[in-house]
DNA sequence: ATGGCAGAAGCATTCTGA
C-alpha cells in the first residue's frame, strides 16, 4: 500500500525561493505540490530545476503579482486534464490550476487544484468584493469536476482562517480581513460541497499556524494564522493519513512568509 | 490611525500582501 503526499505551499516569489522549493521536495518526498504567488511569467517558470529534481510543472503565472503551479512527481503519479483558471469565469488574474494525477502503482485518480485566493485588502474595499466573487464562481465551478473526478483535493493559500482557533489573536482580528463573517460563509459553502478540512481530521497541536508576519517578530513569537488548507472530498476522506504545517522552512533565511501544508492519502 | 517587513517594478517611490 502506497501513500501520496500532497502539499501546498505560497512562496512569494518563486525566484527567490526556488531553492527552498526543491530543498523541501527533495525532503518532505511530497509526490505533487501546489505553488502560489510565483510572480512568473510562464516563460521565466524554473522548468528544468524542477525536471532534474524529477517533477512536471503546469503553470499559470503572470508578470509581478499572483501566479500558480503545480509540481507533480514523474516517479508515483500521471498527470492529466490540466485546468487553468476557474472554468467560465474570466479573469486576468491567475489564481487557479489543477490536474488529474493518477497513482503509476495502482489507485483511482485524484483531482488536485490549487489556488491562490485574493486577499481581499479590508472588509468592503473592491478587491473584498472580488474575493468573495471569486470563491463563488469556483463554488458554483467544483460540482462538476466533482462529477468527473469525485477523489478531489483543493488546497492552496485560502486567505480565511476557518476558525478562531486559527488566529493568534482572535479578539484582535475579529471581523477584520481573514476572518470576517462573509468570508468564512464563503469558505462554507465550499465546505457544503462536501469538502473537509484535512487538517482537522486529526489531533494538532495548539497555536499551528502556516502564516506569520514578516514584520515585529512575528515568527518567532508564533503569532501566526492558518489559512493555508487543503480540502479534500467526501470519497477521498476516509483515505486520508495524516495531514500537517511544516514550519521548518519560515526559520530559514530569506523564507517566504508562509509555511507548507501537506495531507498525506492512502493511494 | 500608522508603522514595522518583503518583493516587484524600476531608480524614487508606489503597489500589494494578510
């Protein structure tokens, strides 16, 4: 019986931390990892760091803000079916890819998406009301792609904390940016679909988070938040293994703000 | 109410992030 790790992780900038990025595959054996804010055009997309560390990339990137990839080991799992951008939802922003992996050792394929969801800057500003917008165009998107590929894994920096629990400081975030109630609303109606938190399925330990400030000590206080998730689908839920933050890589040197994510299943 | 820090664009300073 073999088990797939799947991860996600936002890197603010993937130029300059490709070498985190293929430090941490080699040591996580992570078998497809989700890449958000790689700030890339497709053309300048490290593809040959990558392939010589043994995995194809799909990107969907853009010049200065947003972009997303996904890595996918050549070794474990076939990589098919490509999405790029949610279906039917036009918007020059680059925020979503996905693929369909498919287990080389035996095992049902897995629908894999990662997205970067928008910030949303401060309750009531455009860009709030884009990222509300924008969680319900892939609300109304996963139905069908639930239909063709019910084993499904959403992951990516989601930009809401689900709870309280995933906030430092609840009292001082409350109803700001993150958290907001209109937020988490959004965040439950992908999660009326069918999907669960992967990392609730399992004992944590208290105050884990997967992003921490850059600025006033932040990181080293562990006054974080968790908003980095992945979902995965009521026909995968019971195949799932253990999910986990792992924090090693915000403690490095010039490290992305965000920690990696990772849920391992049963193929 | 604002700053702090980091990255990109581009060369002074602004935009964005969460």
């Amino acid at each position: 019986m073999t088990t797939l790790t799947f991860a996600s992780w936002n890197v603010n900038s993937l130029k300059v931390r490709l070498a985190h990025v293929v430090d941490w595959l080699e040591r996580s054996g992570a078998d497809a990892l989700a890449l958000q804010e790689t700030k890339l055009v497709d053309s300048a997309f490290p593809r040959d760091a990558f392939a010589e560390a043994g995995f194809d990339a799909f990107v969907f990137g853009q010049k200065t803000y947003n972009g997303v990839a996904l890595l996918v080991r050549r070794e474990t799992l076939a990589a098919s079916d490509p999405v790029y951008g949610i279906p039917d939802y036009p918007d020059p922003q680059r925020r979503l890819v996905g693929a369909t992996l498919t287990p080389k050792a035996g095992g049902e394929p897995i629908r894999f998406l990662g997205g970067y969801f928008p910030n949303g800057a401060e309750p009531g500003a455009a860009r709030y009301l884009y990222k509300l917008d924008w969680i319900a165009a892939l609300v109304r998107a996963l139905p069908e792609m639930l239909r063709v590929t019910p084993r499904l894994i959403l992951g990516g920096d989601f930009n809401i904390a689900p709870t309280d629990a995933d906030l430092y400081d609840p009292e001082g975030w409350a109803g700001g940016i993150l958290c907001s109630a209109p937020e988490r609303r959004a965040l439950e109606a992908l999660l009326s679909l069918g999907l669960v938190d992967s990392y609730r399925l399992f004992a944590q330990p208290e105050r884990t988070y997967s992003w921490w400030d850059y600025r006033r000590k932040a990181f080293e206080e562990n006054k974080g938040v968790r908003i980095d998730l992945l979902l995965v689908s009521e026909a995968l839920r019971a195949a799932v293994r253990a999910a986990g933050i792992d924090a090693a890589p915000r403690a490095l040197a010039q490290p992305s703000d965000h920690a990696p994510v990772w849920v391992k299943v049963q193929a």
